[in-house]
C-alpha cells in the first residue's frame, strides 16, 4: 500500500481541490465495466450499434454484417464476445486521453502510432495497409497523396465509439493490412441536453514568439476565403479555353499580371504569435411518435490554432553524407482553422433502428514558410533566401443511411447506403528564391536578388484542385440457422471516382536590370514591371490533370457457430471484383501536345478466406487462432506520373503507373485473461507475408531529389504484442478516497519486418520512353531493410486517478515510439536510410465535473509533451549527420470548460 500511495501521490496536484471535489456531480461514470451476462447458457446476437461494456456506460459500435455474436457463457464485452481481436475506444476512454481529434486518441491503442498529419499505422504497417470506415461505411480522403483518410479530421467530440479490428473478417473490405478501423459516430441521446463549450491554448514555441504570415483575405479566420484567391480574369479564359503557353494567340506576359500582389506574395512577421482558441456546441433531443422514438443530435465546432517550427533541414547525396547539397534553416507558421458540424436521427421502433448520419468538415490550412540557407556544393558563399505562402482547404461531406430489421427471431437485415464527397483546394501555392552572392567585387554582392532566370533566383504558382465523390452501399443478411449457429450474407458495392488537378507557372526573365532584381516579390512581379521587361509566365506540368477511379463489387458468407460450450468458430469468404483506372485527363485544345501515356488499369478479382477459432478453457481465459487473405491497392496519388511537392515533410513525390496489387497472407494467435472486472492481460503473436509490397525509393529528377513508389518482390512481418488493464480500488483509505481508482494501461507492440530481394527479382517503374521498365529489384531495394513507417518498439502507459461516483479524472499518458524509416537513402548509392524518431512523449490530463447554477460543467485541463520532445529526422553515416527535417516540438498548456443544460 506505501508503494500504491506513493504512485497516488504523483497525480495529487490537480486532484486535492478538495472543496470541488466535495461537490463534484454525478457528471459521467468513466468506469467501462465488463457486465456478465445474467444468462450464462443462451446463444444471443448483439446489436452492434447499441451494445455495452457496462450497463452504465454503453458504446455505440455500427459495422457491416451489424451484430456480434455473443454465446455460451462469455459475457457481453464486446472485445471479449467479439469473434476477432478487436479494442474499442468508448466516448470514457477518449475522454480520458483529452485529445482533440480521433486520431490522437487511437495513438494509445495497443500496436498503433500516428504518422504525420493523423494517419494511423497499425503494427507498424503504413497507412496504405491501414482502413478507415465512418459506421461501416468507406470514407474518401481530401489529400492528394492518400486514398484513406487522415483521421484527425474528425473531432474526438463527434464520435461515439472507435473499433479497431487488427484480424480479418470477411464482413470487411479486402483491403485489409495491419486493421480496419471503424468510427461511429453519435446518435440518439438518453435525455435532452444542450452544450456549449470553449477553450485556450498556450504553446511554449508558437504562443507570444516570433511568427510568419501574409493577408491573404480579410475572411482568413473563418477558414473560407472571399474570393481574393479565385483565378484573374486572364488566367480564367485560359483555363477554359484550353490554352497552353506558348500556343499562338496566348499572351504569356499578360496571363502574369495580377497573380501576385501584396495580399499573397508579402509576408509579414508577427512578433507575438496569438493564443489557440476553440468553441463547440452541441444538442440533442428523443422524441416518442406513438410506438417509436426519433432521437437527433447535433454538433457544431470550431478551432484556430497556430504553430510555428524553426525547421533544420539539409540534404546530402553523397554515399557517406560528408558533404551537404543544401543546408536550410526555414521557419514555417501554420495557421490551422477547423469547422465541423453533424447531424444524426435515429429512429426506432420495435426491435429495428434506422439511423442517418449527415456529417460536414472543413480544415484549413494558412501556410507561411521563410527559409535561409546555403548549397555548399555549388557555392559555398552564396546564400540562399526562399519564400512560400500557400492555402490548403481540405473538406468533407458525407451522408450515409443505416438499417437494422430484425423481422423474425432469429433473422437480421441490414442496409448501408452513402455518399461522400472529399475536396482539397490549393490556390496560390507561391514560391520565390532570391540570392545573395557576399561577394566584395559584385556591386549587389550584400543584396538579396531574383533574376527570374532559373539559376539566380526564381517564382512559381502553383494552383491545385481534388474532387472526390464516393457512392456505396450494402446489405447483409443474418440468420440463426440453429440455435448455435449464424450465418451471414452479405454484399457490398463502393465506387470511387477522383478527379485531380494541379497547374505548374513559372515567371521567366531575361537580364533582369540591377534595380530590379532586388524588389521584394509583390513589386518585382507588379503589372507595371512585367510589362515593362516581357516577364513570361509559363505552364510547366504537361499533365496537370489526372482522372482516377475504383469500382468494387463484394459478397460475402460467413457462419459463427458455437461448436460446443468453450469452442467458437468464425469462418468465411469473400469474393472481390475490383476495377481501378488512372489516366490524363485531356485540357489541353491542342490534343497533340499532351503525351505522356502514363495511365493504369487494374483488373483483379479475389477469392479472400479467413477464420478465427476462440477456446476458452477457463470461464476468464480464452485464446485464439486466426488465419486470412487480404489485398492492398496502390493509392491513386502513387499512380499518377505528376509533381506533388508536400510541404509538411519538405519533399517531392511523384507516381508510378505499373503499380500492383499487394497480397497479404496473415496469421495470428492470442491469449486473453480477463482476471477482474473492468480489468484483462492479453498476449499476442502475429505474422503477415505480403506479396509485391508497395515501398519508395528516391532518385535525383531535374537536380532535386525526388522519391517514388514501386513493387518490391515481397516482405514478412511477424511480432508480439501486450496488453494490461488493471484498477487498484481505493476505497479502504476511506475519506476522499472513498469512491476513487486507481487507474493503470498499459500496452507494448514489437515488431520487425524485412523485405526480402532476391537475386533475379524485378520491378516495373514508369519511363516516357519506354512506359514498363523491368530493372533489377536491388537497384531500388535493399534485402533485409525495414518496411517504411514501422517502429520496433511502440509502447502506452496510462496512470491515472478517477471517482467512480462522479466526473473527476487525472491521467498521466506515456507514449514511446522507436525509430522508424521514414523514407529511403538515394538509390544507386549505400547512403543510409532518413529515420524518424518519435521517442518519449509525455502528457498530462486533468477532468473535473462542477455544478454551476444547477448546471453541468466540465474543466479539462491538458498539458501536452512535458519533456518538450523535438521532431527528429535524420541521416546518419558514421559520425557524419544530416538533419533532413528536425525541429522544436512546443509543450502545450490548455484549459476549456464545456457547459450542459
């Protein structure tokens, strides 16, 4: 008990508010208890959409196929019951890790680290392996260089539940790799209430520092322009016209005019950086119409934050990093604006439920980048100034219908039906370079200058535009064909359609006079200086535009059978028919320009089976054994032959038309020991051979580096994983502990993976000249390196104090991750990987439940990357270093309260 008290102790500071605590109200129970069942002998189907790990505290979990068979004498936790290794995240235990969106709350599930801006890898497998549904339905992604979508879109307040599944069932798309996961979101609620809520932020490296922006339009905040960004009249006509520069009639100096002004290409510093802030609100209402119950709810929100990195980042294409090609120092401040709104109706009467969920976000992104720096393998003494301003709109609307009738005993039907629609929207990606020569016999040696030709100084616009619309539907059939026995039919259809675009100008000048060339960038490109020295504005991209498109059809049928009291099996296939296409999209009037013949079409279809048997040889042990087929598509992005610059990791992407289908080959077994109440241990093993793995590899194009995408031959990845969940009740010290818990989660994930390449193996890369390329795999891979993304070491641990009676929570989370590869070393060379190191993060969340004039109110208080834990990228041969992208990570300090009436 000493030792307990001592560890108590840790968390004390936010927990002795001993008046409040007297008064806290019964708020929220955070406890998630694993209820029995009081029949320990019926076989029962469970409505997934409405089932419960404790009587007090249901979690709402909508899938395909819709229900989970609960049987014999396991008890009605839904990871318990569940047929496949599943964990799910309850609106308590997202609560509990006080995140702001979905995806960093899935960052403290066993086996998952997030990447990047909100994109889930599951056991160390990337993002192409990963799959997200929103209530069984697919989503699509608002980013170029995805076809899943980044998850910390969704805001943590709009979602009910998150299942991740890591074993597959045939319930599920066949693009299945690491896990699926499935986020439901909320729906009818069990008393009228009404919530509103706000909050401030502080970060230690942003918050009252030095900053970067530029105007923009006086809208900005809202995250939506008023129009200064649309096209100039100029560059509006030759767009729909189809023109090309450098076609007759195209006047390529006056198609410049206006494009950039001081709106756009002016940065201003900011010498006080504003405070982050956020506001939400929500409602919900049931109301009885005769013998059913309509339930709506609705949710609204909205959050501006900034954050500025003070960025190193170099380059070097030398084999043992001894000289560096770029040496930059760039400070980046990005002003990041979300709104979000959903609406739900739930209807049910009966024993049926039909819900309809209407869900809109919009996340914005105000991109100011200056950079200082050096090449010291072309000049040592030359300095190099850049600067960039860009605006990112990324948005989705989604709408989806779900049906649940159960007619007869023992038989189910379910309906899907949805349409999503994905929008990402660059207008005005700008960039100039000036130089400074620091040379004494050069009359503007001391000056900053852009001459507009390409080799001492430069501008570009960039103008990108993504489209995506999502139609899918499904229906699943279940039947209790004996009173042990369920089977399920099912069929699903999803079509995918994209559209994407991305215009490429550069201004171009010919002996630029001296005066000139050192203007600041809105002067050096006015109306009044194109014209009088025949600047040229010129399109670069001679395929800006790309049409991509998946058409899936899908059936499935599966039994789960109680093959005696301890014995279930889950067992099914599926069969998939899939037809992807990627191609140029003519918009050019001139047809005979355009060519480079990079299109895709990818037939396949699939036969998928999986099985999962669960014994449970003791009443609270129970193992399982699971076995499967899976697939992995290439994403659109990865097949298109274009330029993608991504100026979250400072690096240019291009695709690869002769990518393939990978194939996966999975296997696992787990043993599960829920000792206690609300409390387990579960061990695991795992093992996955993937067939033509997708991997990148870098190459130098047009003097910069550049990385790409092919098939490697194959790869394995096997690894073990750890999982305990233990409460330590406190009630004996009575007093004020009375109603408290300790709380301890802890879950650590090895994996290894290697790829493996043979002598003879080949791959397929994309040349104009010649369009399928067969060369040697070991010119691209290396045998035995790890899959890109995939940490060795990946660890949680939660330690917190909470009342069982009321709201009152202080959570200590630990989150390690081991070093990573993060892209590849420069083929036809022995340089090292760049790896990615996340390392040690620590966080501290604090939630406390208040009455306020007969209201509810709820405090939270966050403190966020306690050791200040930089983002480390590097190369590293030797004692030669190269930083490729590492920078200071700010600690993070916000309060927000959140009133209900």
């Amino acid at each position: 008990m000493t030792m307990l008290r001592l560890a108590t102790s840790l968390l004390l500071s936010t927990a002795l508010l001993s008046p409040a605590l007297v008064h806290a109200q019964n708020i929220a129970t955070p406890a998630e208890a694993d209820t029995p069942s009081s029949d320990t002998t019926a076989t029962e189907a469970v409505d997934a959409t409405v089932e419960q790990t404790s009587e007090e505290n249901p979690v709402e979990v909508s899938i395909p196929g819709g229900q989970i068979v609960v049987t014999g004498q396991r008890d009605r936790n839904i990871q318990r019951a569940a047929p496949q290794v599943v964990s799910i995240l309850g609106s308590a235990e997202i609560a509990r890790t006080g995140e702001g969106n979905i995806a960093g709350a899935l960052g403290r599930v066993t086996g998952l680290s997030v990447v990047g801006n909100g994109y889930v890898y599951v056991r160390g497998l990337g993002d192409r392996y990963s799959l997200a549904m929103l209530n069984g339905s697919p989503l699509p992604s608002p980013e170029p260089m995805k076809r899943v979508v980044p998850l910390d879109l969704f805001p943590s307040s709009i979602i009910a539940s998150s299942l991740v599944q890591k074993s597959y069932s045939v319930n599920y798309p066949g693009e299945f790799g690491g896990g699926v996961i499935n986020l439901t979101t909320k729906s009818s609620p069990d008393e009228p209430f009404i919530s509103i809520g706000g909050g401030l932020g502080f970060d230690s490296e942003t918050t009252n520092q030095l900053g970067y922006t530029y105007f923009g339009s006086s809208t900005d905040w809202t995250g939506f322009d008023n129009g200064q960004r649309n096209f100039t009249p100029a560059l509006q006509n030759y767009i729909t016209n189809g023109d090309r520069t450098g076609d007759d009639g195209v006047d390529n100096i006056g198609l410049g005019k206006g494009v950039i002004n001081t709106r756009n290409g002016l940065t201003q510093r900011i010498p006080n950086m504003p405070v982050n802030s956020s506001l939400s609100l929500s409602a919900g209402k049931a109301f009885e119409l005769g013998g059913a119950t309509l339930g709506v709810i609705a949710t609204a929100g909205y959050s501006n934050k900034w954050i500025t990195r003070d960025i190193l980042s170099q380059e070097s294409r030398q084999d043992d990093l001894s000289l560096l090609e770029s040496d930059f120092r760039r400070v980046v401040t990005d002003n990041r604006i979300v709104a979000n709104g959903m609406l739900g109706l739930g209807l049910e009467f009966d024993r049926n439920k039909i819900r309809w969920t209407n869900l809109y976000i919009r996340d914005t992104l105000k991109h100011t980048r200056v950079s200082l720096g050096t090449r010291p393998l072309q000049n040592a003494t030359t300095q190099v100034q850049q600067q960039e301003t860009a605006w990112y709109e990324r948005q989705l609307i989604d709408t989806h219908l779900v049906a649940e009738f159960k007619p007869l005993d023992g038989l189910a039907v379910d309906l899907r039906g949805g349409y999503s629609n994905s929008q990402r929207e660059a207008p005005y990606e700008i960039g100039f370079e000036y130089l400074r020569s620091n040379n004494a016999i050069d009359p503007l040696g001391e000056f900053f200058v852009n001459n507009l030709d390409g080799t001492s100084g430069s501008a570009s616009v960039s103008f990108s535009d993504l489209n995506e619309n999502v139609w899918s539907g499904g229906v699943d059939v279940s039947y209790k064909v004996l009173p042990s026995v369920t089977a399920t039919v099912g069929y699903a259809f999803a079509d995918f359609n994209r559209t994407s675009s991305r215009r490429d100008f550069q201004y171009r000048a010919i002996n630029l006079p001296d005066g000139v060339s050192i203007l600041r960038p809105d002067h050096l490109l006015s109306d009044a200086v194109i014209d009088a020295f025949d600047i040229q504005f010129n399109e670069v991209n001679p395929n800006p535009t790309f049409a991509a498109s998946l058409r899936n059809h899908a059936a499935y049928a599966k039994i789960d059978a109680q093959l005696m009291d301890s014995l279930q099996l889950d067992a099914g296939v599926r069969f998939e028919k899939g037809n992807m296409r990627v191609s140029p999209v003519q918009v050019f009037a001139n047809a005979s320009q355009d060519n480079s013949g990079a299109q895709t079409r990818i037939s396949n279809d699939y036969w998928l089976p999986a099985a999962t048997l669960t014994w449970e040889f003791q009443d609270n042990m129970q193992v399982r054994f699971n076995a499967s087929k899976t697939i992995a598509r290439p994403q659109f992005r990865e097949l298109i032959l274009q330029f993608y610059f991504d100026p979250d990791t400072n690096r240019i992407f291009t695709g690869n038309p002769n990518l393939q289908d990978s194939k996966l080959t999975n296997a696992e077994a787990r043993y599960e020991w829920y000792f206690d109440r609300d409390q387990r241990l579960s061990v695991s093993g795992f093992f996955k051979r993937i067939d033509n793995p997708i991997e990148t590899y870098v190459v130098v194009d047009t003097n910069r580096l550049s990385t790409s995408f092919a098939n490697a031959p194959r790869a394995d990845l096997y690894g073990a994983e750890l999982e305990l969940q233990k409460y330590f009740d406190l009630s004996d010290w009575g007093g004020f502990w009375e109603s408290r818990r300790l709380v301890t989660v802890t879950n650590y994930t090895y994996t290894k993976s290697k790829l493996r390449v043979r002598e003879g193996d080949t791959t397929s890369v994309f040349s104009i000249v010649e369009a399928d390329v067969l060369q040697p795999a070991s010119v691209l891979f290396r045998n035995g390196a790890p899959l890109t993304g995939q940490s060795e070491h990946i660890a949680n641990f939660q330690l917190g104090l909470e009342d069982t009676d009321g709201l009152s929570q202080q959570t200590l989370l630990f989150s390690y991750a081991s070093k990573r590869v993060f892209s590849r070393g420069l083929i036809n060379t022995s340089q090292p990987d760049v790896f990615q190191d996340p390392g040690l993060r620590i966080d501290f969340v604090a939630r406390q439940g208040f009455k306020l004039f007969k209201r509810e109110l709820e405090m939270k208080f966050e403190a966020r990357n306690l050791t200040g834990r930089r983002n480390i990228e590097f190369q590293q041969s030797g004692a030669n270093r190269v930083e490729v992208n590492s920078y200071d990570l700010g600690r993070v300090v916000s309060l927000s309260a959140s009133l209900k009436f």
